[in-house]
C-alpha cells in the first residue's frame, strides 16, 4: 500500500504534495481578486458570472499544469503537443475580457512556479489600477443620439443639439417623404442625460429619440 501511495504522489512530478496543494490555494485567493475586480469594473451590457468564474477555473487549471510539468522537459514538450490540437473559437467581444484571460493564466503560472510574492504584489497593483481607470472612464463617455422627426423638426433639432452638447457631430442623415432620422456623436456631462433627451423630445414634430452608448448601452 505504501509503494502505492507513493507512486501516486511522486510519479510524473517533481513538486511534493504540500507544495502542489499551497500553490492552488494561493491561485484560488489571487484568482478570487480578479473574480470582484473584474465584478466592479465591468461596464458592459450584460455582466457574465459564467464568464467571471471562468477566470478562477483557468488560474487553477494552468497552476494544475504547472505542478505537473515541474522541471520535466519531456513533459513539457508533451504538454506543448498537446495544446496544439486544441482550439479556442469562442468569440471576445470586449479587449478587456481577453486582458483578465492573460491575467488568470499569469496567476496560474506564478502560482505553479512558486514564485509568490511577484504574482501576490502584480495581482494587487493591477487590481487597484483596474479598478481606478474604470471608475475615471465613466465619467466622460461617448454616445450616440439617434433622433426620428418630421422633416420640418429637423432644423430645430439640429439646432438644439448644438445648444445643449458641447461635443457633437452628425454621423448619418436618413430622410423619407415625412420623417427624418439623425445620428449624432455626443458627449455629455454625468447627471445631464436625462434633462438633455426631454429638452429635445419637447420639439414639435418629433418622435423617438434614443441615446446609446458606443459599447451598446441604452440609456433612454
């Protein structure tokens, strides 16, 4: 039983038991900062948990990998065979997701070599930057007015949107036989969203106006 036993914890491996099991819960604390970071910063349209608890998954598993392969070359070779029929077509839609994918996989390679106060200290910079340049990003954001009115609304339509918005610029006209549609690039204050809508809703003749955000939020 014993030869079992230790053919079990020490074939294939150079890293003791204890060590394998220390280096995946540091993975899963670093792995668990980046699961809230990535909770505060989103900003996108629909926050994806499956997607967030991914992260801590692919930390653990690449610290996994890391513990097996050791200092083994030929497992490493092995490991790079392996990798190489595999293929990744899940689409990104946001950078930033493809940024907290290399993160994770940091983790887990930091971890699994043992190298913990590098990855402990590089986690809670980025974290702490992250988080800082996410709240500053928001404040100031572009968007775009889309206005449907009547051909005789479009003037002062235009007119009011020069008023109201310090940054704007027309970026498509659609006219028919009675309406006309208006698509401009704007840029507004934080608070002010709503005031400026019904500022121009209130024009005669006019019918919807729908404000989005460049990354597909709608705001009204």
């Amino acid at each position: 039983m014993k030869d079992f036993l230790d053919l079990f914890f020490s074939a294939g491996t150079t890293i003791r038991p204890e060590i394998a099991l220390l280096n995946m819960l540091v993975a899963a604390g670093l792995s668990a900062i980046v699961f809230f970071v990535y909770k505060i910063s989103f900003s996108g349209v629909a926050y994806s948990k499956r997607f967030n608890t991914t992260l801590i998954m692919l930390s653990l598993i690449t610290t996994i990998v890391m513990n097996i392969l050791g200092n083994s070359l030929a497992l490493s070779m092995g490991m790079v065979g392996a990798l190489s029929i595999v293929r990744f077509r899940t689409a990104i839609k946001d950078p930033r997701d493809t940024a907290y994918i290399f993160w994770a996989i940091t983790i887990g390679l930091g971890c699994g070599s043992g190298n913990y106060f590098m990855i402990g200290i590089g986690t809670i910079i980025v974290g702490a930057v992250t988080i800082i340049l996410s709240k500053k990003v928001t404040d100031d954001e572009s968007y775009l007015l889309i206005v449907r009115c009547t051909r005789e609304a479009s003037f002062p339509v235009r007119q009011r949107t020069e008023l109201i918005y310090k940054t704007h610029k027309l970026r498509g006209e659609t006219i028919t036989n009675d309406q006309v549609e208006l698509v401009y690039q704007i840029k507004y204050k934080k608070g002010k969203a709503n005031s400026s809508n019904d500022s121009i809703m209130n024009i005669e003749g006019v019918h919807t106006v729908n404000m989005v955000a460049r990354n597909g939020e709608t705001l009204g």
